[in-house]
C-alpha cells in the first residue's frame, strides 16, 4: 500500500488536510484516496493542493544556496493535500456518508480498484449517489477527475457516467 501522506489536522467529519512526505509520490485532484480504520474505510478525493514555504524563512534561503543546503531545507517546503471525505466500506457495508472521521496520523492511501467498484456499488447495482450530495462542495476539476477514475475501473457504469460527465460539464 503506497501511503501518500498523513493526516495533520481534521478541519470536519468530510475536510482533512494531509501532509505529503518529499519523496512520497505525487497524486492530482480529483485522486479517489482512502484512510484505513479499524472499523473500515473512509473513501474520499483530493480536493486540493498546496505548495508552502514558511515566510520567516524566506530571507534566510539564498537561492544559489538552496541546492548546497537542501537536506537541511525540507523543513522550509511543504506540501498538502486537502481531501475530501464521500463515505465508508465498513463491513462490506457502502454508506455515503461520513459519521466518525479520521485521527490525526491517520495513513492516506490511493483506492485500490475493487475497493473503488465496492463503494460504487450499492445493493448490486452501480451508484454514485454521493456526487449530487457533494457537488457545491467539490470543484468540477475534482469531479471529473473522480468520473474518470470510475469510468476506468468500472466500464459497466460507462453509459450512466457519460450522462454524468455532460451534466458536470454543462452545470457547474
């Protein structure tokens, strides 16, 4: 399982931002990503991404020493994701809702694609009921992306995700 960061703050029961590891590997909006619990596990997608160095201190990098002391310089940039939470897997079990969020230090990993065909399946038959929930919420960049990634990994739900993808491109 390829962690891609960990969690650093919980702003709510759906908003997490998550710390990237500099050498983890680098994933875009609209990635559908999970956090493993004892109980299961919440699915949710990048929503956004930032890139900060500290202000304080700026002054003290001179950019032609920047790659002289950059073992010491991880400390001044820092990357992270913000990740939005559809719902949890407990039990085999999909609710697109989120009652219990994560702890801080909680592992974010990609959704593996069965873990993806779970969560887009409910009573045997393909869903994606949280999108209309979660559309003001989530950027149409995002939302694309996540049709995407379902269309990819589910091709039985091509035809409902093309309606989908023109109510997206059209509406938002």
């Amino acid at each position: 399982m390829m962690v891609l960061g960990d969690i650093i703050r919980v702003e709510d029961a759906n908003t997490y931002l998550v710390k990237i590891p500099p050498d983890a590997q680098k994933e875009c909006i609209g990635r559908l990503v999970k956090i493993k619990k004892d109980y299961g596990i919440i699915v949710g997608v990048i929503k956004n991404i930032a890139h900060i160095i500290r202000e304080e201190l700026i002054p003290y990098i001179d950019p032609g020493m920047q790659p002289k002391y950059a073992p010491f310089n991880e400390d001044f940039r820092n990357s992270y994701y913000t990740v939005h939470g559809l719902g949890i897997i407990r039990n085999g079990v999909v609710k697109y809702s989120i009652d219990s969020p994560p702890d801080i230090g909680d592992k974010l990993s990609l959704l593996g694609p069965d873990e993806l065909r779970e969560f887009h399946t409910i009573n045997g038959k393909p869903s994606i009921a949280y999108l209309q929930s979660n559309r003001d919420a989530l950027d149409r960049a995002v939302l694309l992306g996540m049709v995407e990634q379902v269309e990819m990994h589910y091709t039985e739900c091509s035809a409902m995700l093309r309606l989908v993808r023109k109510y997206i491109e059209r509406g938002k």
